[in-house]
C-alpha cells in the first residue's frame, strides 16, 4: 500500500508540474500585456517598462517560469493587476464559496442519482424507470445555465421558495447558507446525478443477474436486502469513477452557475479577471481548479485501493 500511494502522489506531481507548464504558456499566449493594463493607456513607455522590471516579464521566459513554480511552492501567486490586492487573498476569500456549493451539489447529485437508478433497477420495464430514464436524459441534455434561469423566474421570482441570488456564510450561519446555496447545488449537480442514475441502474442490473445474487435468493434473502448488501456494494468502484471523474467539473462548472445566481465564488473572481486582462488572477485560478482536479484523482486512486486491493497489486480475481 505504501509504495502505491508513493507511486500515486509521484504520478500527481508529475502531472500537476506539467500543468503548470501548460498554464504558464497559455495565459502569456494571450493578448494584451499586464504591465499596461497596471499602467494605463495614457502610461509613458518608461513607465510601461519599469512595470514590465518589476513583473519580472522582461526575463526569458524559462526564467520567469521556473520564478513562478518557485512563488507558487511558497504561496506567493502574486498580485492583482486589476485591484493591486494579492492573488492568495482574493483566492482565499472566494474558494469557500466554491467548495461549499461543489461539497452541497455533490450531496444533492449521489443521492438523487443512486436514488433514481436503484428505483429503476427495482422497478424495470415499469413508470419509475420511464420516469428515471426521461429525468436523467433531461438532465444530460438541458444545459446548466438554463436550468439555472428557468430556476429562477419560476421557483424565486413566480413562487417565492428560494433566493434569486445572494450567499450567506455557511459557517457563520448554517441554515440560511445553505439554504441560499440549495437553488444553485441542485441545479450545477443535475447532470451529474444523471450521469450517476444511468451508470448505477447499469451497474445494478448487471450485478443483480449475477449468479452469487440467485444464489442468495435461493437461501430467502429478500430483494431490498440483496438490493443494498449487493447490488449498491459492488456498484461503489463505478459510482466513485464517476465522482472522481464529475467532481473537477463540478467545481470549474461552477464559474457559470455562480454567474448566474451572483455568488461570490471563484466563478465570479474568474470571469472579473477575464473581463478585466487580470492575468495573474486567471493564472492562478486555472492553476487551483487543475490542483483540484489533480488531487481528487489521486483520491479516487487510492479510494479504489481500499474498496479493490487487487487494483495496488496489480492481480486481477479471475
């Protein structure tokens, strides 16, 4: 276990010093250049120069990169062109926002998506998998943004049920927080708990014609006993690929949402720094949620070793 988990985290940094690279490269690929948004268009080439020094963007670019992997190893990502504000700062005040409605989307998608396929499962060729099946596809096909609208105007401008926008900090106030967040969480997790209700009605009618199943329905084992101690178990390695896979999304899918329901998140930091050629705060955003993605996949990987050991040795049961 130990040398797997090694192998993993050497995996991990590999790739996340490769993504850096190719973050590195792609923000300075873009136009405009940062020390004359800093400076302003009236600003005298001097000026404009002396900017450029003091950025450090006057150096080859092998410099400047390997000055930027070193500022981020100690947390120094810089500072805004836009508000002069360091980048650190305005990413600590905004991810909460984000991991909390990501966290409370997760939620809300395992448990309608399990929920959904189990009853499809237990109830095929019937209305509740009909209905689970028109549910997922609505939830594959539609996308977020217009869920999000239609949201609106109908459950918080027409009826009143939830908030149009605003946020309230959870851990300051649980209840109203996540009550400003439930609007937005079930609408950024509705593809993804149509991703998990298609893949676990698959997985649990593949596992429930399994020969140990008639087995233990030949000893009386009722079927929402075999539904739960077999079907739902050994549905968790593809259940926890889908999670690993959706949850980065989840958390860069919600730049969108938190446009839409006007949350502070790093959806909102994000599309200001577009807006405005902050780059430096589009650097180290896109740097974040590729560091989010790196270590849920190292999770998923070492989760799989715990619900799997065959998968850290390499034997496969035949």
């Amino acid at each position: 276990m130990i040398r797997f988990t090694a192998v993993k985290i050497g995996e991990a940094a590999i790739t996340f010093v490769l993504a850096s690279i190719v973050i590195f490269v792609g923000v300075r690929s873009l136009p405009g250049d940062p020390a004359l948004a800093m400076a302003g268009e009236e600003a005298t080439p001097e000026r404009v120069a002396q900017i450029r020094a003091d950025l450090g963007l006057d150096e080859p670019m092998v410099v400047q990169y390997l000055t930027f992997l070193r500022n981020v190893f100690t947390g120094d990502l810089g500072e805004s062109t836009r508000t002069g504000q360091a980048v650190t700062e305005m990413i600590a005040t905004t991810l909460p926002v984000t991991l909390w409605l990501s966290a409370y989307a997760l939620a809300v998608a395992v448990i309608a998506g399990v929920a959904l396929g189990m009853l499809a499962e237990r109830f095929r060729g019937r209305m509740p998998e009909a209905l689970s099946n028109v549910l997922a596809l609505v939830g594959l096909s539609v996308p977020n943004f217009w869920l999000g609208l239609l949201a609106i105007l109908l459950l918080a401008v027409s009826l009143g049920w939830f908030p149009a926008s605003g946020y309230v900090d959870v851990l300051s106030d649980p209840v109203r927080g996540l009550y400003y967040l439930t609007l937005p969480a079930v609408i950024l997790g509705t593809s993804l708990a149509a991703v998990i209700t298609r893949q676990t009605r698959a997985s649990m009618i593949e596992t429930m014609n399994t020969d140990y199943v008639r087995t233990a329905r030949a000893k009386g084992l009722s079927r929402p006993r075999i539904l739960f101690r077999y079907g739902l178990r050994n549905s968790l390695i593809v259940l926890v690929t889908i999670i690993g896979l959706q949850l980065g999304g989840l958390i860069s899918g919600a730049v969108v949402t938190e446009r839409i329901f006007a949350l502070p998140g790093l959806g909102k930091l994000t599309l200001d720094a577009v807006f405005a050629r902050d780059y430096p705060v589009i650097q180290a955003v896109v740097l974040v949620i590729t560091l989010a993605y790196i270590v849920i996949n190292l999770a998923v990987d070492l989760l799989y070793s715990v619900i799997n050991p065959t998968i850290r040795t390499g034997v496969s049961t035949p």
